[in-house]
C-alpha cells in the first residue's frame, strides 16, 4: 500500500502521525513537507476536493496571519491563491 504524508516537522500532531505511519509494516511512505515544497494549485485543489473539504474548512488559521488578512471571508479562489503563496495556510 502507499501512503503520502504532508508534514511539518514542527507540529506535534504530523510528528505522530509520521512515526505510525513509518511503523507499518507494508506501506510505501512518501513524505512531503509542504512548507518547504509548497503546494501547486492543481495538486492543492484535488487534496481538498478529496479530503472533503471546502477551501475555507482547509485553511489554518492558528499560528498565521490569515484570519487578519480576511481570508475566512475571502472567496474560495482567494483562499486557494492565498494557500498557494503561503503553505502554512493550509490545515
């Protein structure tokens, strides 16, 4: 099975989930860390649709500037430009 991961190094929560997943036995691990790689929009686009998510549910707004720059308001086509520029906008 494969499994890809996009992780920060400094959340404690993807830290977690890193080390499970890195135990199981079986699963081809791909790791990502999105705040050095950033996000293309296509790519960004398809992890939201498939997680469910609308591109406001998808946005972090803890430990960024994105609640004072108007982004929970903004369009979803704002948000995702938004994302684009700045990966640490994404949850």
């Amino acid at each position: 099975m494969k499994a890809t991961i996009w992780h920060n190094p400094a959340c404690g929560t993807s830290r977690k989930t890193l080390a499970i997943l890195s135990e199981t036995q079986g699963l081809e691990l791909t790791v990502v860390e999105y705040l050095k790689a950033g996000y293309e929009e296509a790519a960004l686009r398809a992890l939201i649709v498939d997680a469910g998510l609308s591109p406001a549910q998808a946005l972090r707004l803890r430990g960024t500037d994105a609640a004072e720059r108007g982004l929970p308001k903004a369009d979803a086509e704002a948000i995702i430009a938004a994302m684009v520029a700045n990966p640490a906008y994404v949850e």
